[in-house]
C-alpha cells in the first residue's frame, strides 16, 4: 500500500574508531511508492548514513546509537537484508559490476543465491528484468559484458540487479552524478516508473536539487552530519526553514551572466576539421572500419573568450578539446593556434604550444599520481619547463589552497581541493589558454560554485581564455560568453549563451534543454 511506513531510521549516530560521531541523532523515514531524498555537501554524512543503513560500515566504523526499523524489527540488530527487503544502486556501476562477467550472468547469480532459481531460469528472468529497465536490445545485451555498454546503459543493468529480488527498500547513491543530460533524464524518468509499479521505497542520494525537485517526494538535508531540516520538496524548497538549505537553493539561482564580446583577435581556428578512431582492424591489423568523431568541424574561439561546449557522451565534445591542443592528430582539415598550424607530428611545435595552452582533465584523482605529493608534483611541472620552483606556494595560493597542502597525496585531499590543484599544475606553465574538460562535473553546488568563481577570478587576472567543456546546461549558460553545440561529430548550433538557452534553433538542443532537470526548482523561486 502506497504511503505506508516501510523503514525508519531513529537517532542514528556512526563513528569510526574512538573519534567522536560523525552523524549526529539522524532521523529518516521511508514510505511505500515514495521517494525521499537525503542532500547536503560532500562530507555532510550521506554515504556515511546510507552504509549504516545497509550495514556495509567499513572497517572501523561503528553504529554509537540508533535503530534502523522494518515493522518491529531493527535491522542493526538482526543485519539488513541486503540482495531481499534492500538493495542499492552505486554512483559508478563500472566499478560495481565485474568486468570479467556478461552482464545478465550478474543479474542471474544473484536469483540464483537469493531467489533460489537455477541456472537456466535465472537467465530467463534477468533478460526479462533487463528489457524491464529498458536495456536496448536485452536478448543482445544481456550477453555483453559491462565496458560494451555506455554509462547510462551500465546504470541500468545496475536498476536490474538491485530489483532482481523483488527489494521493499531502494538506495540509490548519485545514480546521475556522471550522466549527461539526457542520458540522465531517461534513467529518472525509469527509476520513477519502476518505484511507482514496484511500490518502492527509495532514499535516492544526491548533491543536486534541481534533480530532487524533479523526482522526490520529500527531502532530508544533511549538514556536518546531522538534519537540519526536512519535509515536503515543494515546503522544503518553496520556504526553506534553515540558512543552511537556503544558501544550497541560492546555489542554483544562477542567471545567464551578463557576455561580453571578446574583443580580441581570433586565438584558435578550426576548418574543415576531421578526426577518425579505428574501430576494427583485420586480421593484419589494417583498418577495417572507423569512427569519425569530429566531422568537418569549422570553429573560431577568440582571445579573452570563453566558450562552452555541449553535448551528450560520444558528441565529440573532448576530442575536439584535445585536438585543439595537438594532443591527437587529425585526418582532415587544419587548426591554428595564434596563426602558428597546430601539427601533433610537429614536436618542437607542440612544445611551444603546451606552454601557451593546457587541458585540465575530467577526474583530478585520475590526473594525479596518487603517489606523488601535491608539492612534488607542482615542482615536476615548473622544472620541465624551466620555471623557479619556489613558486608552489604561490601557485597554491591563488587558486585558494593553504601551504600544508603541498605536503599531501591525492588520496587525503577532497574532490573541490584536487580540482584546484590540477588547475594549479595548468597554470605552472603561465598559459593562456585552458580547455577545461567537465572539470566541475563530480563536485557538490557549493564547491562547484567556489571553483566556478575561482576560474572567473583567473580569467579576469590573468587574461585566459577558457574552452569549457561539459553536459550541464546552466553551468555553462552561467559561466560562458558562447556556446557550440556538439551532436554527432559535428557543430549544430553556436551562439550567444543567452541566446541558445532562451531561444534555441536546432531540434537536438531544444531536446537537450527539455531533458535538463530543474524545470520544478526554478518553479519554486517565482
């Protein structure tokens, strides 16, 4: 029965080892065919909350006081039932299923462990719970394995592992973090569904309130682990009670920002621009079939300009940035930087280039040796290109990190801290040019607004000019003078940021801007 209580969690509080807690007396209450959802920054003890839940605490962490109740069971008492009354959906299904294993055998083993079927009716179920979460093809799919899939099709293989037996609870921690739009519009719309038919009830995770003002039915928000404020979405957004969920709100009412034209002379131009990915070789390794992620892309970004560039996954929308700084060679068509021809062949040119220009990629962590000290690193940058090591502690300073930073590795620092650093290393070099590609896709609102408005400072300081990759809409709407819109290799829309997000020309981003969540919070703002 829809609306009834199915799960409450009552004066929750985890610590790990013999600190002090880190959630503080955390109340929750889930119901039949609703969706709560628990927000706040990175670090307000969501995970923390949610792993308590599960009982999947790692190793040293300790549920101090609290219950987690189905009925009159406490489910810290007796183990939740994980794979039967819960199951969770993971923010990185890539690293949630296993590599080596077709995705509908995963799906199986776990009907075969917990429902009891065999081998044989167990695939016959998870092709069918695959075509249930709308896996394109799911008699063809279902035996490939997971890195034949994109990301938004992982995710749902990752829907029919967590419903396989039939689970009255559903977590899904970030399930959208890293999709784009509209790849992310079609995975709620599907989580919707299958909570309103299966009669869930789900704690769906997030940072972002424009996708919990479009999915939840009320709302939790965390800060320094404890609630600070809970209820209805449409109350809870439409008259937030607490300061603290009033400035996440104030986040998010960004407004087009006011352009300026570039008033520079043209510093990259692109005509005619093809870029060719072999995608099978015979058996004497010649090209057999290819790819064309770039398709006769013609492309001026002018000097002080910032440009954004949109599109979904597989749009070309990083290659383009890679090929603008000769990181990869191009088949057809020419690129010049300040009238100098961009060859990646030509490596005396390319060494000049990469002082002038640089790519700040996606994931910081992944850009970072994770055995190498903030410190060591920056100084590796400034000695390959004949800079005074003495400038770390300036180069930390001006993207807003503390000097003991310089003493850290990767792995001790957060998300917005790594962002800055790699940023840093850009600017070792004193460049004038940055793509930055979805540098601030994975960040919470608050610290992607504090790295938005870093950027915005070096801008303005030191004369860059930015080619700012990314799906997000409104952050490029906010933050760009121009935005290129990408869609199959090519360019089919290009404009003024405020022109294309109020009045778009092409179909495909009028789709795009349809897909964007968000529609319901700005409702709340009027």
């Amino acid at each position: 029965m829809a609306g009834r209580t199915v799960l409450e969690v009552r004066g929750l509080s985890v610590a790990f080892g013999q600190q002090p807690p880190v959630t503080h007396g955390v109340d929750l209450t889930l119901k039949a065919g609703q969706i709560t959802a628990l927000v706040g920054e990175s670090g307000s003890g969501k995970s923390v909350t949610s792993s308590a839940i599960m009982g999947l605490l790692p190793a040293g962490g300790r549920v101090v006081e609290g219950s987690v109740r189905e009925g009159g069971a406490d489910w810290l008492q007796t183990g939740a039932p994980l794979g039967r009354g819960l199951s969770m959906v993971f923010q990185d299904p890539m690293s949630s299923l296993n590599p080596s294993m077709r995705v509908a055998d995963q799906v199986a083993e776990s009907l075969i462990v917990h429902g009891g079927l065999d081998r044989r009716s167990a695939w016959k179920e998870a092709v069918a719970l695959l075509e249930a979460v709308e896996l394109p093809d799911p008699e063809r799919s279902a035996r490939k394995y997971p890195h034949e899939l994109s990301g938004g099709q992982k995710q749902r293989v990752m829907l029919a592992l967590a419903l396989a037996c039939k689970p009255r609870v559903l977590i899904a921690d970030e399930p959208t973090t890293a999709l784009d739009v509209t790849v992310q519009r079609s995975i709620l719309d599907l989580l919707r569904r299958l909570q309103a038919e299966h009669d869930l009830a789900v704690l769906f995770i997030t940072h972002d309130l424009a996708v919990v003002a479009d999915i939840a039915h009320d709302v939790v928000v965390l800060r320094n682990g404890e609630v600070v404020e809970t209820g209805a979405v449409r109350d809870v957004f439409g008259r937030p009670a607490h300061p603290y969920t009033r400035s996440l709100l104030a986040a998010h009412r960004r407004q087009v920002r006011h352009e300026h034209a570039a008033t520079g002379p043209v510093l990259i131009e692109l005509e005619g621009v093809v870029k060719e990915f072999v995608t099978e070789r015979d058996l004497l390794g010649r090209p057999k079939a290819t790819f064309q992620a770039l398709r006769g892309i013609d492309l001026e970004v002018m000097r002080g300009e910032r440009l954004g560039v949109v599109g979904e996954s597989g749009s070309g929308k990083s290659t383009l940035g890679r090929a603008m700084l000769g990181l990869m060679p191009i088949e057809a068509g020419r690129i010049a930087f300040d009238g100098e021809p961009v060859d990646a062949a030509d490596r005396e040119a390319m060494a000049r280039l990469r002082k002038r220009g640089q790519f700040v990629f996606q994931d910081p962590y992944a850009a970072l040796n994770p055995r190498m000290r903030v410190g060591a690193a920056l100084r590796e940058v400034l000695q390959v290109h004949g800079r005074p090591v003495a400038e770390v502690e300036r180069l930390l300073a001006e993207v807003g990190l503390e000097d003991d930073v310089a003493g850290r590795l990767p792995g001790g620092l957060s998300g917005g801290q790594r962002a800055r650093v790699v940023i840093a290393r850009a600017l070792a070099v004193d460049p004038e040019f940055l793509v930055l590609d979805e540098s601030v896709a994975a960040l919470d609102t608050a610290i992607r607004e504090a790295v938005l408005q870093l950027l915005d400072r070096l801008a303005r300081e030191r004369g860059l000019t930015y080619v700012f990759i990314s799906h997000d809409l409104e952050v490029v709407a906010a933050f760009c003078d121009r935005i290129a819109v990408m869609h199959k290799g090519r360019i089919v829309e290009l404009g003024k940021a405020q022109r294309v997000m109020t009045e778009p020309e092409d179909a495909y981003t009028q789709r795009l801007l349809a897909s964007q969540p968000g529609q319901k919070l700005h409702q709340h703002f009027e």
